[in-house]
C-alpha cells in the first residue's frame, strides 16, 4: 500500500501576497462563502484533502501557492486502533533486546558489575522495571507470548 499523506492549511499567506486577495482567490477556487473563508483563515489546523498519494498533493500545493496560501503535505492519520498489535509486538522486541543487551553488561563485567556502584547493574535493574512500568493487560499478554518461544 502506498503511503497516503493529506493536505492541511493554517490559514497562511505566502510573502508578497495580499491575505484579503488569497482569500478570495482561495473562496472562489474551493467554492466556500465569506463565513467558510474566514473560518479557513483563522489559524486553526484544516485539513483540506486527505488520503492521497504523494505527488497528487503536490499538485495542490502547488496550485494553492501559485494563489499565495501555504500548505502543508502531512501523513494521513492513522487509526491508531488498527496499529495497536503491531505495537505491543514492536514493544515486545524493545523489551527483549534491552533486557539482551544488559544482560550482556552484567556477563562481561563478571562479579564487580553487580556492585552498587557499577553502571552495569543499574541498567540492568532499569531494563527489569521497563518490563512492566505503564505495562497493559494486552501488552503483558504479548510480552508474554513473545518471551516464550
């Protein structure tokens, strides 16, 4: 699937431009009336069109500059539902490798990295409290499951 970006204008006028002109220019060419107009330049984060490709929005940015408003191409949301297992999973990995990587401090460090005062052993009691700091019932059970192959 191609990556999908959006179109979105905070209301601002490009240098050497008349805001009154680019609102105008800007009313006619997206059919709005003076109260749709003005809402569009109040500043506030708008997102003209969304879930297109790249070089579509371009297009637009490039016509809407050419009028003298600047827009930005951002990524499309993403419902942030529909990214969640593929999160706990990434997090999982994270757990995993910190939890490696200290470990390996502590091998290579022998006795004197668990004294109180070696770097070694204070990492290591970090990545341990990582493991379950602000950890969720779907995050636990994943964590889980990914510890046990």
């Amino acid at each position: 699937m191609d990556s999908q970006v959006q179109l979105v204008f905070f209301g601002e006028v490009i240098r050497g431009h008349r805001r009154g002109d680019v609102m105008h220019d800007m009313g006619e060419l997206l059919e709005l009336d003076e109260a749709e107009c003005a809402a569009l330049f109040s500043g506030a984060r708008i997102v003209l069109k969304a879930q297109m490709d790249f070089f579509e929005a371009q297009g637009y940015e490039e016509r809407l500059r050419e009028l003298g408003a600047r827009v930005h191409i951002e990524p499309a949301e993403v419902d942030p539902d529909a990214e969640t297992p593929r999160r706990l999973e990434l997090r999982a990995r994270a757990q995993r490798l910190m939890m490696d990587a200290t470990t390996a401090l502590v091998l290579a460090g022998a006795g004197r990295a668990m004294s109180a005062d070696a770097p070694a052993q204070r990492l290591a009691r970090e990545a341990m409290f990582m493991l379950v700091q602000a950890q969720t019932a779907p995050a636990r059970e994943v964590a889980l499951r990914f510890w046990a192959r």
